[in-house]
C-alpha cells in the first residue's frame, strides 16, 4: 500500500476534545482535510485554516485516500461504518480507514474484516496522553492492523503522536489501550487520593506536589492531572463518562478471557458515583471531588 503522505486529502471525522487538536495537528504538517462531526459548530476553527466540511462521512470517504475516526462509544463506530452510507460502503478501494476511538476489540477485528472484503484497509488505533498531548502532538499511539497499513500511516501518526507501535493483529491497539486505561486509574487514583489526605492534613498542596512528584511515586497523573486539581479545574481532557465507558470495556475484555480486574470493578464503583453526581462532562481528576467529599466532616 502506497504511504500516505501530505499531498493527499485526509478525512477525520469526530472533533471532540481530542479530535480537534489531532486534525489541526495534521493540519500542521500540510495535510489538506475533508471533516464531519455530529455538531458542525466543532468544526468551526478548522474551516477557517481551509479544512473542507463533509455533510456526511460517505462525503468525507468519497474525496479522501486516508479516513481518521476519533468518535465517542462503540455505537458511534458502529454507525460511521456500518450504518447507512456508512465508511465501509463509501470508501474507495485502497483507502486506509483508521478508527482511533477506544472501543470494543471485537468491533474493531470486524471493521478490519469487513474492510478487507471491499478492498479497503483498516487499522485500530486509539491513543494516549489527554487533550495536552493531543494538542502538543505527543500522544501515544497503540495500533492493530497489517503491516503494510501501519507502515501506511506512518507519517498520520508521526504528525499526532510522539510514539506508535504496531501491537498485532486488529483489535490488539484496542486491548493495549485497556491496559492502558487499568493501569492508569490507579494512578489517578493515586494523585486524588494522596491529595484529598494532604488537604485534609493542612498541608500546602503545591509543596506535596513538588516532593512526591519528584520521588518514586511520580506518574503521569501527578504531572499533569494534580496541578489542574490544586488550580480547581476539573474540564475535561478525558471525560468521566467516556472513561467510564472504557472502564465497562475493560471489564467486559477482562472477564471473556478470565483476566481477573479488581481495580477496575473498583474504578466503576467510583466512577459511577461521579456520573450519578451529575459530573459525566468533567474531567477524570473531578475523582477528587468524589474523595474529597466522603471524607468531608459533613459526610463522616
């Protein structure tokens, strides 16, 4: 398969909080784009540097040689590419379908499968690092596919990402990204809760901060999750609901293969509690409201 380089028209489609830095990355290295979202209001800065609005993703398949998915929930996938004029019927034979969403493995083996069939490609590719790494083009890519389609999409990721690595076959970025997600809910956990018990002990947040941030407890959490909790920013750079869908895939992956997750029953209990609050839309560091809160002498 010929890589794809900056000469040709790349279509993205979903521009979240994360999709939206991601194509004005690509944006960045001279990749012209054809875009789609559910909300065109998201699209707004992006067709203004020259991007071009798709009405819908058979629109953005039927100008493009490459199509990026960056979506919501398994459903959403399913509908882009499955649904009436959905990717798999519009695309062109030889295009390369890249679904980056965090969504179920099996979803993402049929998409390959199915692509296959049309004489199309397809890789899953979700990412890591937040809307900081999206935004700085530093984000982790975990990808699933062939070779010769990673190879590919080489210089896609090389404008996104700081690292990707071909994990397998398809659906194999999809279980790295869960085991990506597992390991960090204990460490926002982690920062939350060493944070929730220095508050609660009187101490200055910024000098914990600066002592165990620099010790063996460092993580990626504490570097840049616990200042924005210290600031009282709990937006999203991941919202709580969308981690908590890929909490329920976690658990869902890891009970058909007899994985046993205690930390993730764990994080859905907490999670869930978070979204019963009515704080889906905040960030995954508003676990610390949640903290915070159950240890408060009003709730003793």
């Amino acid at each position: 398969m010929q890589a794809i380089d900056n000469t040709m028209p790349i279509g993205f489609i979903g521009l979240g909080v994360m999709g939206r830095s991601m194509a004005s990355r690509l944006m960045d290295a001279g990749h012209s784009l054809r875009v789609h979202t559910r909300s065109p209001s998201k699209s707004a800065a992006l067709l203004q540097r020259g991007a071009v609005w798709g009405a819908t993703p058979a629109a953005v398949a039927a100008e493009t040689r490459a199509v990026i998915t960056m979506l919501g929930f398994p459903e959403d996938v399913e509908a882009v590419y499955f649904g009436p004029g959905g990717l798999l019927d519009s695309a062109k034979p030889g295009t390369l379908l890249i679904d980056m969403t965090t969504t179920r493995p099996a979803l993402s083996r049929r998409i390959q499968e199915e692509a296959r069939k049309r004489g199309l490609q397809a890789l899953d590719a979700p990412v890591s690092g937040g809307d900081v790494g999206a935004k700085e083009g530093k984000l982790s890519i975990m990808v699933g596919g062939e070779a010769e389609a990673f190879a590919a999409a080489a210089g896609l990721f090389q404008a996104m990402g700081a690292r990707w690595v071909l994990q397998g076959g398809a659906g194999s970025g999809q279980r790295v990204k869960l085991c990506n997600q597992i390991a960090g809910f204990g460490s926002t956990l982690g920062a939350c809760e060493a944070l929730s018990f220095a508050m609660s002990a009187g101490l200055d947040p910024n000098k914990v901060l600066e002592s165990i941030g620099a010790g063996a407890a460092s993580s990626w959490a504490l570097a840049n999750l616990a200042p924005r909790i210290i600031r009282g920013d709990f937006d999203p750079g991941f919202f709580v609901r969308h981690f908590l869908k890929d909490i329920k895939l976690a658990l869902e992956e890891g009970e058909a293969m007899g994985a046993f997750t205690p930390g993730m029953t764990l994080a859905k209990e907490l999670y869930s509690s978070l979204e019963r609050m009515g704080m889906g839309d905040k960030g995954t560091q508003a676990l610390y409201l949640l903290l915070a809160s159950a240890g408060s002498p009003q709730q003793a």
